[in-house]
C-alpha cells in the first residue's frame, strides 16, 4: 500500500509503542487537571498519577500559595489566574502535555426561570473556561505533542427526564456543554497541524456528590434512561480518560466520546 505522508511534520504522529506491548503509561508527561479537588477531577488525576503523568491538580478551591504541592489555585473565568497557572507549571514542572478541562458548574432551573446572573456564571466557568484554558497551553501543548481533553455531558446533545418527580432542566449547564463540544471539533481541526489531538468525554449520570441532591424519583428517572441502568463510578470515567490521553488513541481526534452506559443510544 502506498504511504500517504501527513502535510506537514508538524501533524499528530502515530503511536511508536511496539506491538505486544501493552500500556497506556504516561510517564513524565506534565498533565493540568481542572477542578481536580472532588468527584470526576480528583479521579481523573488520581488514574493519570497512576499511569505516570506528573499531575498538577487545579481547582478554585485551593489556597492561593501552591507551595510546590502540584495544587494551584485556579479561577477559570479568570485570564490572569490562568497565566499564573500556566507561569507556575512551567517553573515547577515544565511545559504541559496533557490539559483536562474539568472544572464546572450547573444552576438548577428551567428556561424562563433562569437568572442572568446563573446564566452568564454558569457559560463562564463551562465554556469561557475551557477555551481560555486551551489559549493558555496551547503553545506548550504544541512543543510536547500534546492532548486536550474536554468534559463534556451526554445533556450537552440530549435533554434531561422532565415531569413529576424529576428536576428543572438546568438549561444554562446544558448549552454550555453543547459549547464544549462544538469547542472539541473546532480545536481538534485548527490546533491538528500544531500536533496537538483534542477530544472530549461526554459523562452520564455518575455516582458523585451530585447525586446526593437529586430527589430519589429525579435518580431513578435519570438511571433508567441508561440500559445498563446503574450510574457509573468515577473511575470508569477516568479509565475513558486514560485512553483519550494515551498513545493508543494517537489516531484519535474531533471525538465526543459518551461513557453514559447506553443513554444515548437508548434515547
């Protein structure tokens, strides 16, 4: 078969792991994790810690002084604290190879009933947020060959169970997360030939904090949905995760990839 080079160089290149060898290490690469203090965050950076990434966590939790902890503060509607951040990762650590757009936020009301304020919060940390954050790396994620991955939400293409028992549709949380997705495509097709791969994770119902504020018949609605009708574990989302950053998914890219348990095929 002929070999069709790639355009320029500069394009993402192939996995070099040699065949029977199974890993999916990342060793020494400098990943940035944002909202990396709970929930889908924490074990996303807990998995690529186990793989051998260097994880720096970010979250707006934490206290200002990062103190070489690998915690920084960060406020993702904030541009200067994301320059700071990026400032402290590349004196600490070096320039980063892998960026998780974690960090989000919902406001639990429906259309009509949704604030300005909540509104305009709520697009700022889940969509002004994850672009900021791929401006900020970009020209470090280019020097390593680098991955982004997005989070996204299965409700960023689908709309919650409405009706007795459920919730208000969170209508704010759902077009940001439409936001990042049409994000992911739009990266993965301009930063391509700076060798950068860009993919997002579209999350179900998992078993989170979250869920402890969701009435039963909210949750029963919501798991249901799902043919495997359970909600999942952070770490299955994490181990979704570990692939998209990984050199096996190397031919991956512009990819909006659902860990919900079937809900959408079933929607």
């Amino acid at each position: 078969m002929t070999d069709v080079a790639a355009r320029d160089q500069t394009y993402c290149p192939p996995s070099t792991t040699p065949k029977g060898v199974k890993s999916m290490g990342l060793d020494g690469k400098i990943a940035v994790v944002t909202g990396a203090a709970g929930g889908i965050g924490a074990a996303a950076a807990d998995r690529l810690a186990d793989l051998g990434a260097v994880v720096v966590r970010a979250d707006v939790q934490y206290a200002d002084d990062a103190g070489g902890t690998g915690r920084v503060r960060l406020d993702v509607t904030d541009p200067a604290s994301w320059d700071r951040l990026r400032d402290i990762v590349r004196q600490e650590f070096g320039p980063v190879g892998l960026l998780v757009n974690n960090a989000g936020v919902s406001a639990r009301a429906d259309l009509l009933d949704t604030s300005d304020e909540d509104f305009t919060r709520v697009l700022a940390v889940n969509a002004f947020g994850p672009w900021r954050g791929i401006k900020t790396f970009a020209d470090d994620l280019a020097r390593t060959r680098g991955v982004i991955v997005n989070i996204g939400s299965i409700y960023g293409v689908t709309t919650p169970p409405t009706g007795d028992g459920t919730v208000p549709s969170s209508v704010a949380y759902q077009m940001s997360k439409a936001a990042v997705h049409q994000l992911t495509k739009v990266a993965a097709v301009e930063l391509a030939p700076r060798g950068i791969r860009v993919n997002a994770l579209l999350p179900g119902v998992f078993r989170t904090a979250l869920l402890d504020h969701l009435p039963p018949e909210a949750l029963r609605a919501r798991v249901n949905g799902a043919p495997l009708a359970r909600p999942g574990e952070t770490d299955e989302l994490a181990h979704a995760l570990a692939f998209l950053a990984g050199p096996e998914s190397s031919f991956v890219t512009g990819v909006l990839l659902p860990v919900d348990g079937g809900y959408l095929a079933a929607a």
